[in-house]
C-alpha cells in the first residue's frame, strides 16, 4: 500500500512520463530538471535551509552549462574563486550547436546533482525514476560517467561541473557531509508536550522551545523520529552565500560559541522580569494577536471578505516602532495596512469583488503557503510560481522588461540562478539569526503567559504582570459556572480564549473541523496538524517572510513589471478538497495577487493566522528580504553582461605553512589594491585576527604576527574593495 507521499510520486512519474515529449516543444529542458527538482524536494524531508541550497546549486549547473557556450556571459562556479574554492577550467571549444551542446552539459549535471543530494531522501527510489526517464526521453546515456570536458565532450563537462559542485558542497559550511547536522548548538528550555495543558518547564520565556511529539510528521508527509527533534540548520550562517556581502555579517558569541548573522535585525521584543516594560508589552501583544487571529477560522462566524485585489494589497510602508506595529495589524479582525488597488493596470478596469467567508480565506492562506502547495518548501514554492508566471500567454521573456524577448532556455537558467542565489542567502540570513536570537514560538508563549495569569486587573488573585491582557469576548477569566471550569471549579481563574479549538475538537467520524470556541489558553494549538505543531526551529525572524519578499523582489526586477502577467496571479481552492488541517474551504476560494508583493505579503499574514509567528518575526523578514533579492538580482545580472566574474582572485602565499602558534607568517600576493586587510577566521567563522592593510599599493608583501589561541586549519583572507582573496592556514604545536 502506498503512502500519501509516495501516490503523489507515483502519480508524478504516470504523468511526467506521459508529457516529457510534448513538453520538448513546449518547455526548455532547463524547465523540465526544475521540476524534477521540485518534485524530488516534495518527496524528502521539509527542510527549507537544505532545499534553498540544493535549488541554487543545481541552478548554478545548469546557468554555467549555459554560459560556457555565450560569448558576453560569465560563468559562476567554472574556473572562478568561491571562498577560497577553485574548481579549475580552461574553456571548451565553441560549439557548432550551442544549444544542442548546453542542453546535454545541463542534463548530466543536473542528473548528477539531484541522484547524488537526494539519494538519502525518503523519496529517493521514486527521484531515481523520474530523473532516469527524463535522461531516457532526452535521448542521453547517464552511463556516460567521463569527467574528462576537454575532449568537448558535453556529457563529460555536465559530469565535470557536477562533480565540482559536489566537492564544493562538502566544505561550504552546511556540513552536508555529516547530514547536515548541528555542530554545538543546544536548546536552553526543556521540550513542551502540547497534548499536557499549560507550559510548566519552561525555563526562559525569550528562547526556543523544543516539542516532545509521540509522533512528528513533517509538512512533507515524513514521519520524522521525534525524540529530542534537533533544531533545523541554527548554524547555517556559516554557510558560504551568493550575494551577501561583508559588510552585512556580525559575527556573535553565545554560551561560548560563534554565531554569523547577516543583516542583523537587533533583539526581538522580549519577555522582561516585573513591571511590564515597553518591550514586554510589545511581547504579550504579539503574541496575544496570534491567540486572536485564529478565532477568524471559522465560517460559522458568517463574517464576509472582498479577497479582490481591490481591497487586499498594495502596502506602502512596513511598521518600525511598536506604536506603528499596532497600527500596521488589526487585532480584532485581522488584517493589515493594505489599502488595495484602484484599478487593473492591464485592463484599465477595477478588479472585480471576490466575496468569501473570512474563515475560508485565512484558513486556505495559511494551508497554501505553509510549505507550498505540494510541500516544495518555501524556497521551491517561488520556483513555482516563476513558473507559473513564465507559463502565462501575456508574458515576454524579456530580461527586466527590456530589449528584445529571449529564448525558453536562456530565460530560464537566468531567472533560476537569480531566485536560487536570492532563496540561499535568505536561508543563510534567516535561519542565522533563528539560530542566534533562538526566540520562541506562539504555542510557547501563549500558554506560558497562561500559567502566569491576566494583567489587566491588579485586583484579582491571578494577577501578574507578565500573563494575558484580558479582552472581552476575546480573553476572558473562568469564573465559577463557567462550561470551562471543570468538575470540581478546577479551572476557576485560569485564563480562556476564543480561538480555533485544536485538534482535540477534530471528529472524522462527524464532521472534520474544530470550528471557534472558547477554550482554556492552557491547550491552544496553533493551526497545524496535531503531529507537526510547529516547525523545529526558532520562530524570529520568520523564513516565510524572508523568502516571499525576495522572491517578490527578484520576479518584479526580472520581469521588469511589479504585476503578474494580466495584472493578476491566482490559486484556485476547490470546496471541501483543498484543506489538509480540517474540513474545507465551504465553498470555492480563488486566492489573487495583483503584484509579486502582495502575494509575499499575503504569505507572512498566512503565517500568524497558522498560529506560527508574532508580528515581530514578520516585517524584519519582509525588510531583510527585499534587501537581499535587491542583492542578488544585482550580482546575478553582472554575471549576465560580463562585468563579474573577471576580477583575477589572486593566490596568497604564507610562509611558514604550517606554521606554530606564535610564528611570524610572511604574506604575499601581486594584486594591486587601494586599501584592504588582512582577516584569519577559524572555520567556524570566528575571528581571530584582523590587520588593516597600508595602501594604495601595487602588490603586498607584509609580516604579520597573529598569537592563535589553539593548533588547527584556520581561513586568512586578504580583502579589499575591489576583490577578496582565501587560503587556509595549518596551525600546529
């Protein structure tokens, strides 16, 4: 009998099998080892760090097999320097059939790549098939395993720069190599059981708390050994980026450990001790918005929303101060500052109404972007919708909107490298700062606040500064009488909700769906399936958010348009078919987007309604985001007219190398420079060194005497303004 997982499999290799030849015509074979990619993702483990990865390294294969055969581009990996990495090439002959040549290079290597990174994943067998009958239908021998490219043979140069981007993921960081486990860190509170009311254990109420689940299954479909289930990727910061910069990093020290972060947010609204601070008070009311929201997931509450871009979209300003985060979200009916948009702009006509339950649209919003629709992780669930945006009749590939249209393949491999550099480096970013501010989720605090009591009013026993605020209707004591009290007024006092009643309220045998009601904040979940909960990492700042909004960002600069083609994107959610939580939609939802943004937008609103982030994990994400699609789209566009890539990354020459602690080592390079420094980092990313060089020079030729604190291989790199140099450095007794 086939699991869920492996039907879906199953049912992909029926039809892919079925369409890879009309999809020849139709499709750039760029396209097609996508989506064997995003359906390989589907099938493994949900892990948005290690997918964001596996989406740029196989988009880097198949960009350079594009770019060796192009007159003006550079390649990215092939013959160039990537932290202190070289995988040497000395070109190819041209090509008589470039595109046949580039078509072949891009199949090995993409082959390669996905049976090699995928080759443990729980999907694996039917990864295997699906690549298999793509290499069949293309007409290529995946017994062909030469590496040797300079007999021109593109095969071989596909297995060459495959082979490359392996060894090169070996050291990046990621420390694929041990399955990408966590190197040191270790959660500080003790695992919460949400099937046990309340929050007892936990010991700080700003740090990450693990779950203690009889059963995980991750938003892919994975039963997932969930004994002590680690935290996802806390150190990714460490891992080597696209286009984020230097002047973006921090390097920070916790519980005697180093901890990269780039573009640092600052510290969360945190949980302070006695009288409410204004941070405090900015931590119970994000977290309270949260409890709130999820009232809004029941259609029995009657209440109707326009969905149209006319009233949903088009924010213009994100909030920075509390007062503004306030304003920005509506607590009580949800929502947030979108003030819509006028009209179509292709059309020239308003957008008509889409009226739907409230209930409908939260609860398919937070469903659809939880993990992508077919749980491709948020990094592949903007793949598809660049796909699904360069499937559109009215759109032209052109590049940022200009010149004349190019063709399938050469759209493809560019607007893949770019989304894949941006989706990496907001994995980097992201999962960076989880892993250092490790802030904790809404189930945590909620019901941590709970246990605490109210604040509201100094009169009564439960009184405590740091419990919930009380809202009538909303968040309320359980006074005697009271449905919630309990056999012998057990409850009498506690602190009650009226929010979407758990998975304790789910009857498959009745009518699938908890609906709204009060309950005790003691056992509020948020909305997920009672075997996930939450995802296993640090909830600040939120990856969704970080994702969407460079994903936003990099379509509107690529297309050269903020609007999806006709000037609207849409999902269709067909009644009672699409939900996966519960019963529903009760009737047909079309999600709509006019813009890249507000789809970005729509995906960090989904994120609070799943009772998965506070506000405060949201707009640093959507900010940072936008910064690093701005990054990437920037460094990716160089390589595509010329200007990168060329710089000549000078060897370093150290001499004694090895060296002991307290030796003198003798640097040499013969690249002229303005300014720059001397840098030696462990491989953690810890400095230990720093010396600022004296310039303009024509070469450098400097004695340093660096003291290193223990034997081992260290990074010194020699960076200046216009290139950046790394070697490795053997320190011994």
């Amino acid at each position: 009998m086939l699991t869920k997982r492996q039907a879906k499999f199953a049912w992909a290799l029926i039809i892919f099998g079925h369409i890879w030849v009309p999809l020849q015509a139709q499709q750039s074979v760029a396209r097609m080892w996508n989506e064997v990619l995003l359906q390989a993702i589907r099938g493994d483990f949900a892990r948005p760090t290690v997918h964001a990865r596996n989406l740029f390294h196989i988009s880097i294969a198949m960009y350079d097999s594009w770019a060796v055969h192009d007159d003006q581009a550079n390649t990215y990996f092939l013959g160039k320097n990537l932290q202190g990495f070289v995988w040497p090439f000395e070109g190819v002959t041209p090509s008589s059939n470039k595109q046949a040549a580039r078509e072949e290079t891009m199949s090995y290597a993409a082959y390669r790549l996905i049976k090699y990174r995928f080759r443990f994943s729980p999907g694996s067998f039917y990864t295997d098939q699906l690549a298999d009958s793509l290499m069949e239908v293309l007409g290529y021998d995946p017994g062909i395993v030469s590496t040797d490219y300079q007999t021109d043979d593109p095969a071989a140069l596909g297995n060459y720069l495959a082979a490359g981007i392996i060894a090169y993921g070996l050291q990046d960081g990621s420390n694929e190599i041990n399955q990408y486990g966590n190197l040191f860190y270790e959660p500080l509170n003790p695992g919460l059981d949400p099937t046990l009311p309340g929050n007892p254990d936990l010991i700080d109420p700003n740090r990450w708390q693990p779950l203690k689940l009889a059963i995980f299954i991750d938003q892919s479909g994975n039963p997932v050994d969930s004994k002590g289930l680690p935290f996802l990727s806390p150190e990714w910061g460490i891992v080597h980026p696209f286009a984020l910069k230097e002047s973006d990093k921090q390097i920070y020290q916790r519980d005697g450990n180093s901890y990269i972060v780039y573009h640092d947010p600052g510290v969360p609204s945190l949980m302070e001790d006695g009288a409410a601070s204004e941070g405090s008070k900015a931590y119970q009311w994000g977290f309270e918005l949260v409890g709130i929201w999820s009232s809004h997931l029941d259609p029995a509450d009657s209440v109707m929303w326009d969905i149209s871009p006319t009233r949903i979209g088009n924010v213009q300003s994100y909030p920075s101060t509390f007062e503004e985060y306030q304003d920005f979200y509506d607590l009580i009916e949800g929502g947030d500052a979108s003030i819509g948009h006028a009209l179509n702009p292709v059309t020239g006509l308003p957008y008509p109404p889409n009226m739907v339950p409230r209930a409908d649209y939260t609860r398919v919003l937070a469903e659809f972007w939880a993990d992508g629709p077919e749980s491709e992780t948020p990094p592949g669930h903007w793949f598809s919708i660049l796909n699904y945006v360069s499937d559109h009749p009215l759109f032209a590939r052109k590049l940022q909107g200009e010149g004349e249209a190019v063709d399938a393949l050469e759209w493809d491999v560019k607007a893949y490298f770019t989304l894949g550099g941006a989706m990496h480096d907001c994995a980097i970013t992201a999962w960076g700062i989880k892993g250092y501010y490790d802030y904790l989720r809404p189930v945590s605090a909620l019901r941590w606040m709970a246990d605490r009591g109210q604040r509201s009013d100094p009169s009564l026993e439960n009184y405590d500064p740091q419990g919930l605020q009380l809202i009538p209707g909303l968040i309320e004591v359980v006074t005697v009488g009271d449905p919630l009290a309990g056999d012998s007024s057990e409850h009498v006092g506690k602190i009650k909700i009226n929010a979407w009643r758990g998975p304790d309220y789910i009857d498959s045998a009745a009518i699938d769906m908890a609906g709204v009601g009060w309950i005790l904040v003691d056992n509020w979940w948020p909305y997920q399936r009672p075997t996930f909960v939450t995802p296993p990492f640090a909830g600040y700042i939120s990856g969704h958010s970080t994702f969407s909004r460079a994903g936003a960002e990099v379509l509107t600069q690529l297309t050269g348009d903020p609007f999806f083609p006709g000037g609207v994107g849409e999902f269709f959610a067909h009644k009672n078919e699409f939900l996966v939580f519960e019963e529903g939609p009760s009737q047909d939802v079309v999600l709509q987007w006019a813009t890249y943004q507000d789809a970005s937008d729509q995906t960090s609103l989904s994120r609070i309604w799943g009772g998965i982030h506070p506000p405060i994990d949201d707009i640093p994400g959507r900010k940072i985001g936008k910064l690093i699609g701005e990054e990437a789209v920037a460094l990716a566009l160089s390589y595509f007219s010329g200007t990168a890539g060329k710089v000549a990354f000078p060897d370093i020459a150290v001499s004694p190398n090895p060296a002991g602690l307290n030796s003198p080592l003798s640097i040499g390079i013969n690249q002229a420079f303005e300014s720059g420094r001397i840098k030696i980092h462990t491989l953690l990313g810890q400095e230990v060194y720093h010396y600022e060089l004296p310039g303009p020079a024509p070469y450098l030729l400097e004695t340093i005497r660096p003291s290193f604190v223990v034997p081992g291989l260290y990074l010194l790199s020699v960076e200046t303004d216009q290139w950046s140099s790394v070697t490795k450095v053997l320190i011994s007794d």
